[in-house]
C-alpha cells in the first residue's frame, strides 16, 4: 500500500510517497480502509523530533515512519474475536499514539473494550 512516511527527524520537505507492507489485524485488532486521515500540530511536532533527538543519544531517526492519529474511513476486515464492527461499519476517531501511522490506504486499530 502507498503511505507517506519519514526517514528522518526535521520538516515536512522529508515526507514522501513510498510502499509499505498492508497491515493485517490480529485477532483484537480492525482494519480500516481510509477515506481521510489528517496531521495535527502534534504530529508535526513529533516530525521535528524535538526535544527528544537532541537529549537522548540514539534517536536520530524515528522509529516509527509515518504519522498521524486521526482518521475516517470503512471497516475492511475483523479480528476473530472482534464483535462490536462488521466489514462496511463507517468509523472515524482518533487512534492514539502508538505509531499506527495513518497517511496511508489502511489502518490497524486495536479494540480494547469489551
């Protein structure tokens, strides 16, 4: 799938298109196909990599590639032991900051509650 991603920490002339590999939910997990997806000021504070890549050694590139957190689009596929979204199901949210990276096709979400 394209996304766009990072290679580096510093300004927004560092994201480009590239291929990535489709995510694929594990058994508590969703996949949307997105329909949009943006990045806040957060995330382009995240892009600059400050504080962090000028306090601790070892973080000059980020670990993960692509940003964002927001996002909109349709259920593609179910974890075996998902029960409250079927294929189709409309969402939108914000899927916190666990380096799901979401200026892409598709998304994994993580469903924690019961």
């Amino acid at each position: 799938m394209k996304a766009i991603v990072r290679a580096q920490y510093g300004s927004l002339d560092l994201l480009h298109f590239a291929e990535v590999a489709t995510p694929k939910p594990a058994d508590n997990e969703v996949m949307i196909k997105l329909c949009a997806a943006s990045v806040n000021p957060l995330d382009l504070f995240l892009m600059k990599g400050a504080p962090w890549n000028q306090v601790i050694p070892g973080l000059r590139t980020p670990k993960h590639k692509v940003l964002g957190c927001d996002i909109a689009g349709q259920v593609e596929a179910v974890g075996k032991n998902v029960k409250q979204f079927q294929l189709g199901d409309e969402v939108f949210g914000v899927t916190g900051f666990e380096g799901k990276g979401l200026p892409s096709m598709y998304a994994l979400l993580k469903i924690s509650w019961r």
